[in-house]
C-alpha cells in the first residue's frame, strides 16, 4: 500500500471528510457482509502447454500445491450519508457513501490470497440524475510466478530457475460516472472516465501502467410478462490505453520491451427477478486489447493481440447465490510460444451467502 497514490487519497479526504468546526454529521444507512466458497481451476492462468510441462518446470506453480485452487471469501459493506458534506451543500441534496472490503483465502495457492478495498459515492444532482465517483485499491496483487529479464541480461543464464520471481502489483483507480435518465425514466445511461494505475513488484517495474479511459452504459429496465417482475439488461463499452510508464527508464530490459496497449471492453447483463427470494442473469464480458509495440525484437509484444472472454450464469435465492463462470484468452502473435503462453482456460465456481443485510 506504499505505492497507492497519494494526491488522489488526499483529494478525497479533503473534499469528503466532515469538517469538524461545522459540526459535520454522518448517518449510517445500510450494513451487510456475506461470505463465499469457490473453485478456481487456473488461478494462475497458466497456458495449456505450461501445464503440460509441470512436470519438468514445477517452478512455475510458485508455492501453489495445485494448478487449481480453493477459496473462501468474505466481503462486508457499510453505507452511510450526510446533508452536510460538500457536495450535499452544493446541490442541496444529500450525499451517499459506501466502503466496503473484500478479503479471498486461497487454500491451494496461498500467494493469491487477496483483499480489495472500495469507497463510493452517490450523490443526487435532481430528481432523476445523479454523480457517481468510485475509488478501489488493490495491493500486493500476485499474479503468478515470471522471469526476471533484466537477470537474464545481465548473466545471460536462461537456464537458472532463480531468475522465477512471484510477481505482484498495487493497482488503484478512480472512476467517475454521470448518469441521467434516457425518454423513459426507468431506463438511464452512464457516461464516464476512470484512471488506473498498476505498480509492479520491484524484479517487473518494467511493467507498470497507467490507464486512462472512457466508459458509456446504458441500463434498461422492463417488465417480462412470464415472471410478472422487472427484468434489467445493460450494455457496456470501455476503452482503455494503457501507459507503460517506465518505457525507456533506467531499467535495462525496458529499453528492449513496451507494454503500451489499446483496449476496448464490450459487457452485456441480464438480470430477471422471478419473485421476491428468487433471481437469476447473464453476462457476457468480452476484453480486446491490441498491444503498440513498435520493437521489432521485443517478440512477447510486437503486434500481439488478445480477446479474453468471461462467461457466467448466476442464480440467487433467498440469501444464496451460485455462479459459474468460464473466461478464455486467445492471444494471436507473429511468434508461435507467444500465442501459446499468453492464451490460457478457466472455470470459477462460486457460493455466496449472505450473512448480515440490515438497513437503519
């Protein structure tokens, strides 16, 4: 966490946190917490051939005992408002926070243990239109076993096994969206910008990112004459370009290597309410990135490019939520090893349970 940024916390809290001398007053609203079961079969997202050659490079596992893992998970919210705040001055309307923290134990592979911090905020412009601004923090994400290139630059040893560090980042970002109804209220759309940042562990800071981007969503809202509820189906477009920010640093193997890319995310939800206790969806989450490397010789970037799929269905009753999820990349490269390592197959199967769900 010594890597998040500072300017952007700062800001928050000098824009957000009650100012004592006016006698500031902030109302708690909502608490919940769940918690979660699941199966990964790839938490490392390993290639297929990668796993074929376990056997003989058991070091790219890391600590991991299995390709799959085990997890369990909880995640507790807390929601709260104030009329006080700044932005419920300005537009004379109350202003809605949220934080909330997730934690994940993963029982296979216990570097992939995680925790995920959110803070929120709503705030109501009129009636039907309202301002969204959404900060997370990520830290010490691991994502799995990589070669330190600079090692091998500089002892020219591709065979020592030391060269295998597990490979972390703090990743941050900061999203603000604007929503306003479409002719029908009950349907909206979004329109937003986020900023993300990705810092590497110290053997990969040749990979650290910054990301700027553009969102639109549109959210509508009907009723089904099956199930006699509303159904709610959204459409979502993103798109990304990433900085790799030390490019040409003083690091050695940037200077052979560029990370830069341009991405765009296409999402679509679906979302049916059967009854008061019972609910079920869809999404289908699609990632299209194209990487601009220009360096002839930096073969794991030069005129890649990659779609990564997400697939799930969900079903909800009562307090239980089940979801199967199936996400597939499929990498293409001018370089055959290229396509084979970055293309990888997972399956994550989930059971959330809602424990505590109180409002005041």
């Amino acid at each position: 966490m010594n890597k998040i940024d500072k300017l952007i916390f700062v800001c928050l809290l000098f824009i957000f946190c009650p100012e004592s001398a006016s006698g500031q007053i902030y109302n708690l609203q909502s608490f919940s917490s769940s918690a979660m079961l699941g199966h990964d079969s790839n938490p490392l997202r390993l290639s297929e051939n990668e796993i074929s050659q376990l056997s003989n490079k058991p070091y790219l596992l890391g600590s991991a005992s299995e390709v799959y893992s085990r997890f369990i998970g909880i995640n507790a919210k807390v929601s709260f408002y104030s009329r006080k705040a700044i932005l419920a001055k300005i537009f004379d309307r109350k202003t809605s926070f949220s934080f909330s923290l997730t934690y994940k134990k993963y029982f296979d592979n216990r570097e992939k243990n995680s925790q995920y911090f959110t803070f929120k905020i709503n705030q109501q412009l009129d009636k039907y239109k309202r301002l969204y601004i959404n900060y997370s923090l990520m830290p010490k994400y691991y994502i799995r076993q990589y070669e330190d290139l600079d090692y091998i630059m500089s002892f020219g040893n591709v065979d020592d096994i030391s060269r295998y560090y597990s490979c972390t980042f703090d990743m941050e970002k900061l999203h603000v969206i604007y929503q306003t109804p479409l002719s029908l209220k009950k349907n909206k759309v979004k329109i937003g910008a986020f900023y993300e940042r990705q810092i590497f562990s110290p053997y990969f800071t040749e990979f650290d990112l910054n990301i700027a981007g553009q969102t639109i969503q549109f959210l509508f809202k009907g009723d089904n004459n099956y199930f006699n509820n509303n159904r709610t189906i959204s459409f979502l477009y993103e798109k990304h370009i990433g900085d790799n920010s030390t490019f040409l640093s003083e690091v050695f193997s940037s200077n052979y290597m560029n990370r830069d890319y341009k991405q765009h995310r296409y999402k679509v939800s679906f979302n049916q309410i059967v009854s008061s206790s019972k609910s079920f969806g869809l999404i289908i989450d699609t990632y299209k990135r194209f990487n601009t490397s220009k360096i002839t010789s930096d073969e794991l970037h030069y005129k890649r490019k990659h779609t990564d799929l997400t697939l799930s269905v969900w079903y909800k009753k009562d307090r239980c939520k089940i979801m199967l999820s199936n996400r597939k990349r499929v990498a293409r490269s001018p370089f055959e090893w290229v396509e084979e390592l970055k293309s990888f197959d997972r399956y994550i199967l989930t059971l959330t349970m809602t424990l505590i769900n109180k409002k005041f």
